[in-house]
C-alpha cells in the first residue's frame, strides 16, 4: 500500500499537481517513517518544494534526507541538495 501511495505522488509530480505530491509525499514521511517508502518520499518531497521555489523547506526536507539516509545515494544526493539550497538563498559560506 505504501509503494502505491509513492508511486501515486511521483505521479501527481509528473503531471505537475505539485502540491497534491507535496502532501502526499509529507503523509508517507510522518505516517510510516521507518519504511522504505519514507525515504524516497523524503527526498521527492525536497524536489517538489524546490519546483515550487521554497528553498528553507527544501533545505529542511533534504536534511531529513541525509538523516534518514546515511551512507546511501539518497542520502549523499541530500547533502548535494542542502548545498544548492544554501547557494541559492545566498548563504555560500554554508554550501
């Protein structure tokens, strides 16, 4: 049920129903954290806010990423993230 959830939001992603994925994609995070899902879900949630140009909460979603997903890709592509965030708030010391 839980990859049926994910897959739904990428899907609303995909069609441009951002907002729709940004909900979906922060109920699979704090509805089953543990999961497989929640990470994925984690990290699509951080693409989807920099779709809409919220870089704080991007920043925050791809922190949660790096804690969630250390020593995966996932996690090593939420660190990169946190860094282009920082570059595009205009924070280069924190990059």
């Amino acid at each position: 049920a839980l990859g049926l959830r994910l897959a739904a939001a990428n899907l609303a992603f995909t069609n441009g129903r951002i907002e729709d994925a940004i909900r979906e994609y922060r109920r699979l995070r704090d509805d089953a954290p543990h999961s497989a899902e929640a990470l994925p879900a984690a990290y699509n949630l951080g693409l989807a806010l920099l779709r809409t140009w919220s870089m704080p909460e991007a920043r925050k979603a791809f922190t949660d990423v790096i804690d969630r997903g250390r020593g995966t890709p996932l996690g090593r592509l939420g660190g990169w993230w946190v860094g282009r965030t920082e570059l595009d708030l205009g924070n280069p010391a924190d990059a």
